[in-house]
C-alpha cells in the first residue's frame, strides 16, 4: 500500500511507531496530487512548501513523543474556511485574492492538533450548488468517472479523498454538501448536529443552515476527525456548550437494542434510480442482520421541505453576501466612476449565475410585504419538519434513507436545470432544517460503478449512535475498500 492509500487512523500508528514520518507521508499526498490533479481538479489551491514545513515540525513532536490523533496528517480543506495568510476563495471570483487575517476556529483545531493542511479545494461558488459545476475557477471530476460530477458543494473535499490526495478533509454542508459528494465519490461524509462545531470563520452561506462536517475514507477516521474539531467557541454564538464524548468509542458497541426507523415518506421507488433503491434496500436488510430493529416512521411534511429550504437558504445567503460590495473585501470592478454602479458591476461580474440568481430569489423573500407570505410561511414549515423528526424519534434512535436519488450525473448534465438539480436535495437538506446529525456510508455501487450511500440521520447530539451504526455496517459490508481506478 501506497503512503497517500492509508486511513488516518493507520497512519497515525505508523507515524507512532516512527515507521514513517510525516514528511514522507506528506510527500507521497503532494507527489499524488502532481500525478493526479489535472485529470481531477479537486484542488484550488497546494501550499507545497508550508506543507512540508508543518509535516517536519510534527516530526520533531512526534520525536519528542508528542503525538495526537492527527498530528503530522496530511488533510485537505474545503476553500471557505478561512486560513490565515492562505488565500480563501469560496469558489468565487469575489474572493479570488482574499487571504484572510485569521483562521477559522475548526482550522485552528487542526493546526493545534498537528495536522498538516496540504491545500484548499474546490467547490460551488459560496457553496451554492450539487454538482461543483458553479466554481469559478474550475470543474472538478469525479474520480470513479471523470465524466461525472462529484457531487457538491464539498465536491473537491470529495474528490480529494476518494483519490488519495489526502487522508482526510473538511467540507461543509448547509443542505446536503458534506454527505451529498461523500455519497457520489464513494466517502464517508458527516453533517454534525447544528451548534456542534464552530462556524467562526466559515465564509457563511444561509447561517441558520450551515454545519462544518469531516470528508474521510472511513468511519473511525470520520469519528477521529470529529473529535478534533466538535466542541463549543465562544466566537460562534451558535455554537452549543455542551461536552463532546469521544465519538471513537462508540464505534465497536454492537447494534442491538438500536431501533431504525424508515419513514415511508422515502420509501417511494418514485423518482428514485433503481440502482440506489435496491442499494439502501439491501443495506436496511443487512442492518437488520446486524441486530438492529426496524421500524415504519412517518415525517409527512417531507413533501415541503425542498421548497422551505429554497427560500430560506437564499434569504439568509442574500443578507449574508450583502458584504461583498467592492468596498470591504475582494474584487472590485474599477471601470465604474460613481459609487452605485460600481456595487452594481462588483457584483455582476464578481457573482456567477448561481449566486445571483439566490441573491435575487432571497432579496425577493424578504422584502417588505413578501416576508410573511415566503420566509415567514417557510420558517414555519420549518418547524413542522422539525417536528416531525422529534416524533419519528419517539420510535427511533437513527432514521435511515439514501442520500440521493441518483449516483454521480454527466457533468453539464442538469445544469441548465436549477429546479431538477434542487430536487435532488430532497433526502439531505431536511436535517439542515432540523438541526440534526447525519452520515453518508458507502452503502453500494450502481451498474455502471459508480458509489452509491447511505444515509444515517439521529437525534440532535447523539452522533455516537450514527457513528455505531455507520461503523458496524461498514465493517460488515467493506463497500469502502474499493477504491477508483485513477
Ligand atoms: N445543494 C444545496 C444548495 O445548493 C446544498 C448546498 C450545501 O449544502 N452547501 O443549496
């Protein structure tokens, strides 16, 4: 096996035994990476040299006998989340040379943990989007069919890790964009329970939405990952002070006395490729195998919640973008010489489609008499969802599901299909607007090869029953040892 092949968790132990070091590890990512990238285009931004100098700090430590989970690991971060002196550009023309001042708190977890940030990947311009086609900069591609988009917005952090040019890394995910591009690029991907982890220095896209969640070839790398950056900040006043267990040790607890629910509102072959159908059908079964019990839950507002979440993320995406005027940060259209049209070009040539076409639909939901009628009216489906997951889990301890109707589409494919491409959201941005945790699990592949997932939602704050679930069914099925063939 190939150094950039390991899971953290076993390079974590050679790196204890002093039988490779970090240097090495992170050599053989970057010259991964070199071989790589141009055919896949998960990264934005390598920062080679920084790189190799953290990979020979963590060394020194480790020889010192200072060595955590994550110190001297090479991973990779999704390129909204801020990182001093290394620029953080959204995917965003807007942002293109934005090198911000500080680090975001879950970036400075990491760094204080040892681990080595090899480089920014790419994503939907501001994380808007499910297929990554909305960056700036360029298309990424899916590993297992470089025809195919690898899911978005976290799609380069996806990509990154299904190719090994990393060991693990962060995305984010507001309605689905950490689980969606781990289910399409065949990855472990956690969206943590809202208030979780820190969103202090996340380039916010709808801030009532986003969580920042781990990208990892496995579950117990997932669950590690977890660990380093959950915890309350004071920065982030959504940030909720409550302890983080430790999500490792969890993992080996059997299943039985967890009770599954599978709501039937999912349960429809409508709509639903039927490759990913029989998929989750066959993993439902082995779970049961397993020792978990099944049984019918109900979330009947589950017809609402595309619509909800369309008006309620470009509301608070258009507040929050509101700061990229050509004043404060970034681009700055210069051919202007009066103060209004220039806010007007900044944004028209700084925004791509995508962003605007949010920033329109928001601005609209929220003026004066439209907000009761389209944010008011969402946020109060909002609660009806939310409900209805407090109900199903009466029953339940984890809600199972697919995390999308389909694998990996053609890249072009759908779009110039915004509404199609939205729906496709339908298993995911339910538990933004509820708040709660969820994972996507290989769970399987289509006819033509390519990763299907498995969607393990729970209970706000109780990850650990997600990662016990997700874990012992990976160990049985091992759907994540197959790798691409890049
Ligand atoms: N696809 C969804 C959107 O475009 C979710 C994106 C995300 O989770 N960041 O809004």
């Amino acid at each position: 096996m190939k150094l950039h092949e390991l899971s953290i968790v076993k390079a974590h132990t050679l790196l204890k035994a002093k039988e490779v070091s970090s240097k090495e590890l992170t050599q053989s990512v970057l010259e991964r990476i070199a071989e790589v990238d141009d055919r896949v285009g998960a990264y934005i931004s390598v920062f080679e040299e920084d790189a190799l100098k953290t990979a020979e700090k963590a060394d020194k430590d480790i020889a010192k006998g200072c060595i955590g989970p994550l110190t001297g690991i090479p991973l990779s971060v999704k390129d909204l989340i801020c990182t001093k002196g290394f620029r953080t550009t959204c995917g965003s023309k807007i942002l293109e040379n934005f090198y911000p001042p500080y680090d975001a708190t879950v970036a400075k977890k990491l760094k204080e943990a040892g681990a080595v940030i090899v480089g920014k990947t790419n994503m939907d311009e501001f994380a808007m989007g499910s297929s990554n086609e909305n960056s700036a900069f360029k298309v990424t591609r899916n590993p297992w069919n470089l025809e195919r988009i690898p899911g978005g917005s976290s799609g380069g952090s996806a990509a990154s890790v299904a190719s090994n040019m990393c060991l693990g890394s962060i995305g984010s995910d507001t309605g689905g964009s950490v689980r969606q591009p781990a289910s399409f690029c065949g990855v472990v991907g956690m969206k943590p329970t809202y208030g979780r982890v820190s969103r202090f220095g996340l380039v916010a896209f709808a801030s009532s939405l986003d969580q920042i969640g781990p990208l990892t070839k496995d579950v117990s790398d997932c669950a590690l990952m977890m660990n380093v950056i959950s915890g309350y900040d004071p920065k982030d006043s959504t940030s909720v002070p409550e302890d983080v267990p430790d999500y490792t040790a969890s993992l080996r607890q059997g299943l039985k006395g967890v009770v599954a629910g599978i709501p039937k509102e999912y349960n429809s072959q409508e709509g639903l490729d039927p490759d990913v159908y029989n998929a989750v059908q066959d993993a439902v079964r082995k779970l049961e195998e397993l020792g978990i019990e099944c049984v019918e839950v109900s979330l009947p507002h589950t017809e609402y919640a595309v619509a909800a979440y369309y008006v309620i993320a470009p509301s608070e995406a258009s507040s929050n973008l509101a700061r990229y005027d050509g004043v404060k940060y970034g681009f700055r259209d210069m051919s202007q010489d009066d103060l209004i049209n220039m806010y007007r070009t900044t944004k028209s040539k700084g925004f791509g489609t995508e962003v605007q076409r949010r920033i329109i639909i928001g601005t609209y939901a929220l003026s004066a008499g439209y907000y009761d009628a389209y944010y008011g009216k969402a946020s109060q489906v909002r609660t009806l969802i939310t409900d209805d997951f407090r109900k199903a889990f009466e029953k339940c301890d984890v809600i199972l599901s697919p995390v999308s109707p389909t694998t990996a589409f053609k890249i072009g494919e759908k779009i110039d299909d915004p509404l199609t491409m939205y729906m496709l959201d339908v298993f995911t941005l339910s538990a933004n607007l509820a708040g709660i945790p969820g994972i996507s699990v290989p769970c399987g592949f289509s006819k033509d090869n390519l990763p299907i997932g498995l969607q393990i939602m729970g209970k706000h704050f109780n990850e650990q029953v997600i990662f016990k679930t997700a874990f012992n069914f990976e160990q049985a099925t091992r759907f994540h040892e197959r790798k691409p063939g890049l």
